[in-house]
C-alpha cells in the first residue's frame, strides 16, 4: 500500500485498509490571529521513536498541545508551556502503548488552533 496526500507519504508491504471519517473543526471556535503561530513542519515524519515539532510565535504566549487519534478522539493532553517569540522545537513523548498509525497533534495559541499529523511507525 502507498498512501500520499501532497504532503506526507507512507509505504507498508502489508494490506491494510481504514476508512477515514471527516475531519471537522468546532462550530465555536473563531479563528484567531494567523500570525500568532505557525507549524514549520515535524521531522522526521512518518517516525519510530522520537519526532520533533518546530513552531515560530509572534509574541509571549501559552501554547498547548494535545494528542488525537485519526478519529478525533483525545488520547493526552501532552504539553503546556509558555514560549517567547521565535522559533521553537517540541519532541512529543507519545505513550508507549500507541500502535502504529496517524495521529493529530492540536496546537494551540489563543484563538489560533492548527493541527499536525503525524505518522507512527513501529
């Protein structure tokens, strides 16, 4: 199987099929100011064992960061912390248990919440 959606790719020489429900956004939350963060990208992805996440901040501001499964479900919320401006790295500690598979960090900033998949492969 090869899976690529234009950002992300992943190959597995086993079958394996899922249906992926739609993705939704909460009706109450406003979008927030676009400039205030920004994902740069998660390296490596897809990864076994650790990845990190590079964000910038516009300004001093609490950001947290949260779990999902493909299915929207909150696995942990995993971090929370105060950043200054700039460009930062965060390595999420995923559970041990977590199997293989695509998972949604929630970043948020504010108002501004953005997502980041990221593929784990044992």
């Amino acid at each position: 199987v090869w899976a690529h959606d234009g950002f992300d790719s992943l190959r597995c020489n086993q079958p394996y099929s899922f249906d992926l429900p739609p993705l939704g956004v909460d009706s109450n939350i406003k979008p927030g100011n676009p400039n205030l963060i920004a994902i740069d990208g998660l390296y490596p992805n897809p990864f076994n064992g650790e990845t990190a996440l590079v964000f910038s901040v516009a300004r001093l501001t609490n950001v947290d960061f949260s779990l999902y499964d493909i299915n929207g479900k909150l696995l942990s919320p995993l971090h929370t912390g105060i950043y200054k401006a700039g460009r930062h790295s965060w390595h999420p500690n995923l559970p041990v248990n977590q199997p293989s598979g695509i998972y949604l960090v929630r970043v948020c900033a504010g108002k501004t919440i953005l997502y980041q998949r990221l593929v784990l492969v044992k």
